[in-house]
C-alpha cells in the first residue's frame, strides 16, 4: 500500500497516510486517459459556430433573368452557392460534440491519474486547511510551506469558500471539492494538495 508523509500547514510531517491499492496504485494505460480526456475535451467545445445556408442569406427573392433565350445557364436566384454573396454548402451549424464514456472508464482513468502523482511524488496530504482570513497572502503562504511548484490543484473535501477565495487570485492555483474532480484537469496540473478527509473520501467512490 502506498504511504504518503502527512503534512500541517507548516510543512511539518505529522505521521503517514496510507492509501489504498485499487485507487492509488493503479498501472498506467494510455488508452484509457486518452479516451477520457477526448471525451472530456469533445465536451467542453462550445459547438456554437454557423454559417448561413441559401435560404438564411438575405436577398435573392426574384429570378435574375428569364430562364431561356438569353445565351446563359439557367438561375433562380443570385444567392445559390456558385454567386459572390450566396450560402454556403455543407457549413457547420450548433452541435454538441459531447459523447458518452462508460463509468467504469472514467473511474479506471482518474485512479490511474492519482497513482501516478502519488509515484512521482506529486501528491501531497495535509490533515486540513483552515485559514484565519480570506487574505491571498494566507493561501501563499501555505503553499510554500508545503514547497508547491508549477500548476496546483488543491483538492478539499467541501467546498470552503474562504479557502477558494484566498487562492483564486494566485496563478496557476485551482480549488476543487473531490466531487468535482476530472481526469483532464488533474493531467494538466504539476503538484496536488489534498486534504485527509478528501483523500478518504476519494477512496469511498473510486474503490
């Protein structure tokens, strides 16, 4: 079973936490985060972009010129697709790029994401954190105590708005309830700090 130091908000080491085998220590499968994280990035696509078609461009209403004797190729109107002004074939309109994984992959993918910080050594477990004001110097404060760097993901186990307010202005720092958690947004962050009781609570779903 893998142990992790458990840390205060000193940066002291206050014991060890031991984490379980079926959610932090999971092998590696490049199929499975790459199929969550597609569909993940699929869903966040606005799907808003649209063109006009023959019948949405405006003008067009009367047949150009009659439609023999006058040596051209018949037309019924100046906004068919071959005119300078006329709609578009075949253009994208609204649609939801969004499509379905099956849960288990998606639980697979997040256990293989959290075991892999938790061998780089990328997790880091605090007991709690309170802060005694909505200050941003407070969050920093903490932050390099426990020698974060890079993108960080603090992960609580409720949301606690005093701490997500201390922390939204910092860059490159996110606040998340373990609920909310995604394979996308643990991929693209260097160092994840998590409290004991999001980190039990982690267990309690994904086992």
């Amino acid at each position: 079973m893998p142990k992790l130091a458990m840390l205060n908000q000193q940066g002291e080491s206050i014991g060890k936490l031991t984490l379980s085998d079926s959610v932090f220590a999971v092998e590696d499968n490049n199929q499975v985060i790459y199929d969550v994280v597609k569909q993940q990035r699929a869903a966040m696509r606005q799907g808003t972009s649209k063109v006009k078609n023959r019948s949405a461009v405006a003008g067009g209403g009367k047949k150009p010129y009659r439609q023999k004797g006058t040596g051209h190729a018949r037309q019924g109107t100046i906004r068919a697709p071959h005119y300078v002004g006329g709609g578009v074939v075949f253009g994208p309109t609204p649609r939801d790029y969004d499509y379905k994984v099956n849960r288990k992959v998606r639980r697979l993918a997040l256990k293989i994401v959290l075991s892999d910080k938790v061998r780089q050594n990328n997790l880091i477990a605090v007991d709690a954190l309170v802060l005694p004001s909505l200050k941003t110097k407070e969050m920093v404060t903490v932050l390099n105590n426990l020698k974060t760097e890079g993108k960080v993901t603090i992960i609580m186990d409720e949301v606690d708005s005093q701490v997500e307010t201390a922390a939204r202005n910092i860059p490159n720092v996110v606040t998340v309830a373990y609920n909310h958690i995604s394979v996308y947004d643990l991929m693209n962050t260097n160092q994840i700090v998590a409290t004991e009781a999001a980190l039990k609570k982690i267990e309690e779903v994904l086992s």
